[in-house]
C-alpha cells in the first residue's frame, strides 16, 4: 500500500476546557474519497483547519503529503484546495477577478491563469456568468465557483466542508456528480457532512466523529456490519404472535424486531427472504407481506447515536 | 517552531488587490470628493488674500496651505480633521470585513502566511492615502500657480514633501488603530465607532483633560518662582504630546513655518543674540520637529505591531 496522502496521529485540540477534537487518527489513501460524518460541533471543521495548518493542534500531529502543516504551511496550501464552509467572495469582484487574485496568491501568471479560469468555469458551469459580480450570483453558483478555485490550483487534495448545505437538491445533486468528478481526476477528497445520503452516495470510506472522537470508520458496509449487524432490512407480515425464535433462527438474520399485530422487522447480513417466505409458511403462518430494502447510512448513524445515548 | 518560507510570499499580490479595491471603493470616493472640495475652497480664499503679498513673501506655498481666510478655516487645520476620517476609512473593517465576507478562511488556505494579509491591508493603505496626499499637492501647487502667478522654490517643494511625509504618517496612526479595532472586533460597525470615539476623545477632550490635570499639579507647585512655572509648563506640554493630534500639529507647524524656531517655552535669555525675522533652513525645521515626527512613526509601528500580534494568535473559526 502507498503512503497515505493525509495521516494524523493523535491529532487534539483543546479550547479552554472544551475538547473539540481528542486524538484523532486518521489515515486517507490517494485518490479515496473519505466522508467525515457527524452532528454539528462534533469536531469536524476543527480537524479540518488543523489538516490546513491553520489552527494549531493542542497534540498530536498531521502530515499531509509528507508534510507537517505547521512547519511547511505554504507546501501544504500550494497542494490542498479547500473549500470552507459556506464559502464566500468578494461580492463588488467578479468571478473572474476573484479567481484571479487566488491565481496570484498562488503565483500562477496572468496568461496562464486565464486560461485555467476558462476551463474550469467552463466545466462548473459559470461560463456565462464569469464576468458577472459574484454578488449576484446564487449559494449553487458560490459552491461552484469554490470548487472551481479549487480545480484551478490543481490541488491534488480537495478538503470539502459542508459543500452541500443549503442547496436546493437538484443543486446539490449536481454537485455531488462534481465531486466524483474530482474522483475521476485522481483527487484525493475529504468531505464533511451531516447530510448522511449524500455522503453515502459519494464516499469510499467514511468516518463518524461524535465529541471529537472518530468512532466508527470504514466502509459503508462494514459500517452497518458493525452497527446494525447487516445491511439488510427485511419486513415480514405473517399476522402471527410468536414467531421471533423462528425468524432468528433463519441463516443471515442477525436481529428479530417484532411490531404489533404479527409484524417483524428482521436485520439480515445477506438476502434470505426465501428462507424466511418458507419458514414461515411452513410454520403454518400466513406470510401477507415480504419486502426487503438496503439499510442507508441514516439508519447507521440513527441507531449508532441511539445506542451511544443508552449506554451514556 | 521554525516555519519554512517566506512571510512575504503573496504579500503584493495582497497589496494590489486591497490597492485596487481602495480607489474604486465608494468610501473612499467620497471622502476624496470632499478632500478636494475642501482643498479648493481653501487653498482659493488663501490665495485670494495672498495675492497682495506675492512679492514680498519668500515661503508663499507654505502659505498657501496655513493661511485661514474668515469664515474658512486653513487647509492645514482641514487636514487635521479629515486624514484620521480618511486612515479609518481605510482601515476599519481591514480584518473583520473578511470575516464578515466568509473570504478569511479561504485566503488563508492559498499558500501565503497571515502576515502577508495584515501588511499587505496596511501597506495598500498607505499607499492609497499616499496617492491621494500627493495628487492633493499637485493640485494645490497647481492652484497656487494659477492664482499666484509665481513658480513654488525648491525649498517650498523640499517642505511641501517632508509634510506630506507627516501627514501620512499622522493617517498611519488611525489606521494602525482602525486595523487593531478591526483584529479585536468582529463587527466592522463597532470597530469603526470604537476608533472615531478615540480620535474624538483626542481632538476635543484631550485638551480638557490636560488643562485639568494641569491645574491639579498647579496646586502642588503653587509656591516657588520661576522654575516651578516652568515645570508646570513642561508637565502640560508633556501630557498635551500624549496626543497624536498634537505631534502632528507640532510637526506641521514647524515644517511649515520656517520663523518658528522652537516648539516648547523659549526663555528671554536664550533669544540673547538671535536674529529676529530670520528664517531657518530645512534641515534646521526637521530637527525641530524630528522629536514629533519620530513619535507619530512610532505610534505607528506599535499600533501595528499590536494588531499583528493578536491577529497571528486568533482563531480562524469565528
């Protein structure tokens, strides 16, 4: 395996006597596309600054391409594009102009940059409005134009905070499909989020922050593994009390959940519904119903919160 | 811990783009337009009375800008007024404004050091107000030349210059205050109203707070002849230098007024043997006012220095 591109180890940080992020490790792989997932305040922009270097961790350490961003900020910022929370502009500038000046904070050339702001507005979509004041334009077209920045320093990091938040869904539909452009182009992305679909339907791997902590991190399926048990629901009408032991004997079920009325819901490991259709019939049960949906991450994190809340 | 590279790196780029934001900004129109409006008005009712003196007049420029015509004040003492207005214009929303914007945090993820974005604000601040004071000169000069029918000496251009220098450096002050105020508060309105409210207490209640404390030491040095006398003088110069505004007037008014051959008390004795009616040279005005001159700079540094400090220690997050 290659170095990761973004390592922490023990990464803290301390505000007075609130911990916002404890000693977190973190590892992400070139061209991944990681998702940091979890509530507000949960420490999530805070990692985020210190990966930039530009908030100081109370311990710990980050290396970022090999970097330490405390010691080698510039390197660091020259290969990472960041797109903050709620990204904001130069209202009275164009779009243009406000790339520009990033161009020549990053020492880009005029002629050079030029260019560059053609092809990735032309690729954002802003083409049109490359000349407009960015005052006028919509929160969809600030988060392009943030993205946009970031293609233009061709950042071989993408850190993404927040990037859909306050998008009506066909924008943030669209933007996601940007991201796996990122993807596409080998950039190693780092994305937060709370919007839990989202970040199901771009992630490679995702990581759940609570106080800080990270607590669960993997893929979405060992995720739900580990959660739920298993990555499929299946719901069971058989108008029959009583058939709990039954349907937990089923190869694949890992929990029977009954509902009133004859009800289950089951939590399967792998798809068994045939085996159950015929357990239950066979039990001389009358099966009404048999459906059968994947889990999605919200159901991970509900019940992973849920159960974190009972133990506390 | 050692940082690798340089703090200056972007640090023009910051400069150009604040540089170019400041002459197009609607702020800084208006108080152009009104420094103008200002400096015609009253460098013409100067001229107007000058006109019957060309002749005998060696330093007709300088008078130009410290003479007062009634009902109109002199440009010298606009001037006063409106550069701190022009330094917090400038200034203050330097640093809160970004914050403000949402821009703080992405300028600062492009691969530049904060101390490019403090010096690089102050730096198109000066620079800015630099602009505008030289081509108000030019202007006047211009003014002067169509009025007064006479070509400015080059002992006049040598004073005009050295007080434009002061002048900008008297700015610098307010807007070294502005920007600290910019660093400590979050809303550009606050920072704006806390640095006018230090410049008013400056330009009208320090004068009060001085005779004040004066009169107090007056009760304890009541007794005693002269040198008490001097003293007491001393003491209210001293506090009354406290002020920027007074340096500033200090320095202008012996760079201006080449007659002017001391700025504190003179006794009797010392003017034994000095020719009455002479006029000092440049370099003799400059050692004048250099004690002025050197505090205003100062002043200067230590505001910004203060503001750098604390905004290298904040928090990116708000």
């Amino acid at each position: 395996m290659s170095d990761p591109v973004i390592e922490t180890q023990g990464l803290t940080k301390r505000y007075g006597d609130v911990v916002a992020v404890d000693g977190l490790n973190l590892r992400l792989q070139a061209g991944e596309v990681f998702g940091l997932l979890g509530p507000n305040g949960s420490g999530k922009t805070t990692t985020i600054l210190m990966i930039l270097g530009l908030t100081e961790p109370t311990a710990g350490t980050a290396r970022v391409l090999g970097y330490d961003p405390l010691r080698h900020p510039l390197q660091v910022k020259r290969r990472v594009g960041y797109l903050p929370d709620s990204v904001g502009f130069y209202d009275e500038l164009t779009a243009r102009e406000n790339l520009r000046y990033t161009a020549r904070l990053n020492g880009i050339d005029r002629a050079e940059a030029d260019r560059l702001i053609d092809q990735v507005m032309d690729r954002m979509g802003l083409r049109d409005v490359v000349d407009r004041p960015v005052g006028t334009f919509s929160r969809g077209m600030r988060q392009r134009l943030g993205l946009g920045e970031v293609l233009m320093k061709r950042a071989q990091i993408a850190i993404l905070d927040e990037p859909t938040v306050g998008l009506d869904p066909e924008a943030a539909h669209e933007f996601l499909g940007m991201i796996r452009g990122l993807k596409a182009d080998g950039i190693t992305v780092l994305l937060s989020s709370h919007l839990l679909h989202q970040v199901q339907a771009v992630c490679d791997r995702v990581g759940l922050f609570r106080n800080g902590k990270m607590v669960l991190e993997g893929t979405f399926e060992a995720l739900s593994e580990k959660v739920l048990g298993g990555s499929y629901r299946i719901n069971v009408e058989a108008r029959r009390d009583g058939l709990e032991r039954l349907l937990g004997s089923v190869p694949g079920v890992v929990r029977v959940t009954p509902i009133r009325g004859g009800r289950y819901l089951l939590e399967a490991s792998r798809d068994c519904r045939s085996e159950v259709a015929r357990r239950v019939v066979g039990e001389g049960g009358e099966l009404l119903e048999l459906t059968f949906e994947r889990v999605s991450l919200d159901d991970v994190y509900a019940r992973y919160f849920q159960e974190a809340r009972g133990e506390a | 811990m050692k940082r690798e590279g340089s703090p200056w790196t972007g640090l023009w780029a910051v400069v150009l783009k604040e540089y170019a934001d400041h002459l197009s900004s609607v702020r800084m129109r208006i108080l152009e337009g009104l420094i103008l409006v200002v400096a015609v008005a009253t460098v013409y009712a100067a001229a107007q009375s000058l006109r019957q003196t060309v002749g005998e007049d060696p330093f007709i420029y300088l008078k130009l800008l410290t003479t007062s015509q009634d009902p109109l004040p002199s440009f010298v003492a606009f001037m006063g007024f409106l550069i701190p207005l022009t330094g917090i214009a400038l200034a203050f929303d330097a640093v809160n404004g970004e914050y403000n914007r949402r821009t703080m945090s992405r300028l600062l993820a492009q691969p530049i050091y904060r101390d490019a974005v403090l010096m690089g604000k102050f730096l198109a601040g000066l620079l800015t107000m630099a602009t505008t004071l030289l081509g108000l000169w030019l202007l006047v000069t211009g003014l002067g030349i169509l009025r007064l029918g006479v070509i400015p000496e080059a002992r006049e251009v040598g004073r005009g210059l050295f007080f434009l220098l002061a002048t900008l450096a008297y700015g610098g002050v307010w807007m070294a205050l502005a920007m600290l105020f910019s660093v400590t508060y979050r809303q550009p309105a606050t920072s704006a109203m806390a640095t006018l409210a230090v410049w008013l207490f400056f330009a009208v209640f320090w004068e009060i707070v001085v005779r004040l404390l004066s009169n107090v030491a007056a009760l304890v040095l009541m007794r005693g002849g002269t040198e008490n006398e001097l003293a007491l003088i001393q003491i209210q110069l001293f506090l009354s230098r406290l002020s920027p505004n007074t340096l500033y007037s200090e320095t202008v008014l012996a760079l201006l007024n080449p007659d002017v051959r001391a700025l504190g008390p003179v006794l009797i004795t010392q003017l034994e043997g000095a020719v009455r009616g002479t006029m000092l040279p440049l370099w003799q005005s400059l050692v004048l006012a250099w004690p002025q001159f050197t505090a205003l700079i100062a002043a200067v540094i230590l505001l910004f220095a203060y503001a750098y400090i604390l905004f290298q220690r904040q928090e990116v997050r708000a």
